[in-house]
C-alpha cells in the first residue's frame, strides 16, 4: 500500500469540512453545528480507536470485551435516538445484539475469515454498526407512525386488541421502510458506489477479485444482521407503543382519504 502522508490527509479533511459546513450555513440548515461537532468528534474518536484497537490486535483476549463496549455504546446511540424511555432499553439492545449475531456467528464458525482479530474485529464492528442504524431506523419510524396514526391505534384498542396487536401494522410498515438504505446499498454495490471494504482492501494491495468477495460477505451479512435487527426490535416494542402515544410525538395531519 502506497505510504499515505498524514499532513495532505489532515488537508484535505479540513477543505471537506469547510464545504459541508459552508453548504449547510449557506441553506440555511440548522446542522452545521451539529455537523462540524460530528467530524471533531469522528476525529478525535478514530484516533482513540486507533490507539486502543492496536492494544487489542496485540491482545487477542481483549477483542471480546471490545465488542462489548461497541455493543453498550450502539444501544447507548439508539436509546437516545428513538426516545422511548429507559424502558426500551433492553429491547434496543438485545436488537442490536440479535442482528449482530446472526451475522457473526456463521462466519467465525465457517472459518471464511481468519480467526484473527485483525479480520474478525473489523468485521464484527461494521455489522455491530448496521444493526445499530437498522435499530435506530425502526424505533424511530414506530414512533412517528404511532403519533400519525394513533387514531387507529387507539380504535383497535377499543375493539379489545393487546396494545402488541394495535401496533402490529405500525411494526410491519416501520421494518419495511428501515431495511430500504440496506437494500438499496446491497442492491447497487459496484454501479452506483464502490463500498467500503471493496476500496480499503484495493487500497491495501488485494486484487479486485478478493476485495469483491470480501465484499459481498460484509454487504450480505449487513443485510442479514439488519434484517434481524429491525425485526427484533419491532416485535419487542410493539406492547410499549401501542400502550400509549409516545410523548413528544405530534400527530400529523391524517388523510382525507384512503383511496
């Protein structure tokens, strides 16, 4: 791999950053703050990882409780993101750790990729990252469905219907509508955008036959763990959201018609 000069590097992400801030001050958008925040952070925290990631490749035993702070700190991000109370906790989290698993697992266990922590560690990071956004996107959706559509919530709760069984729509709909960016991304790898993994392994000297089987492990196993996740974490709130309309949440406009 061709040696990479830090100082160019550090340039060229701060002319990056100007243009993402300059075009969100220029709109009007109220998220250059949160922008700008974002990539001190990213910075900050990558070098951290960076650091501690180098203790773990040297300390093999170390990896699993690394996986561990990504999982606390996964369900931390999508508690505060979906806002559904400290009660919601245990279900965000064991969605997140269901989504990661199922995509793990059968790697280590089919020894595809070396059973390293430099391979697996990189790997179960990425998935551990999309069951998060999968979670996030699914909370999230059942939310805002169930402040727009309480209405009917509220009429199958009248009808004698569990709150788990009032909600059953807003889970099926909230699934469908957060698996859209995994789909997509999976769908359009290699047309539309070359991922990740397929530009770090060029990037580090594989041939492009190896980077896209790569590839395609880390695109599916996302997928699957995405999969899972949104599903697992949709069943297990759907009692919590169909018990009452979440607080915060203003319902919007209904339809005149169905038609």
């Amino acid at each position: 791999m061709t040696e990479i000069d830090p100082w160019r590097v550090l340039a060229a992400v701060a002319v990056l950053a100007v243009i993402a801030i300059v075009a969100l001050w220029t709109a009007r958008a109220r998220v250059g703050r949160d922008a700008a925040i974002a990539i001190l952070r990213a910075a900050a925290q990558l070098v951290a990882v960076a650091l501690v990631i180098g203790w773990v490749f040297r300390t093999p035993g170390a990896a699993w409780l690394y996986v561990a702070v990504m999982l606390a700190a996964a369900t931390w991000t999508s508690v505060s993101r979906i806002k559904l109370g400290a009660g919601a906790t245990w279900a965000i989290a064991a969605g997140i750790a269901a989504g990661a698993a199922v995509a793990v697992v059968p790697v280590v266990i089919s020894g595809v990729l070396p059973r390293e922590a430099q391979s697996l560690l990189p790997f179960a990071a990425q998935i551990l990252g999309g069951s998060m956004m999968a979670v996030s996107l699914t909370g999230l959706r059942m939310r805002d469905e169930a402040g727009a559509s309480w209405a009917e919530v509220e009429g199958w709760l009248a009808l004698g219907a569990r709150p788990r069984q009032a909600a059953e729509q807003l889970a099926r709909t909230s699934v469908a509508r957060a698996l859209v960016p995994a789909i997509d991304q999976t769908r359009n790898a290699g047309v539309v955008v070359l991922p990740g993994a397929f530009v770090g392994l060029l990037l580090a000297g594989a041939s492009p036959l190896e980077a896209a089987q790569v590839q395609l492990l880390v695109l599916v196993g996302l997928l699957a763990a995405e999969s899972v996740a949104a599903v697992t974490v949709a069943q297990l709130l759907r009692a919590r959201v169909g018990a009452s309309r979440p607080q915060g949440v203003t319902e919007l406009p209904r339809r005149l018609s169905r038609g």
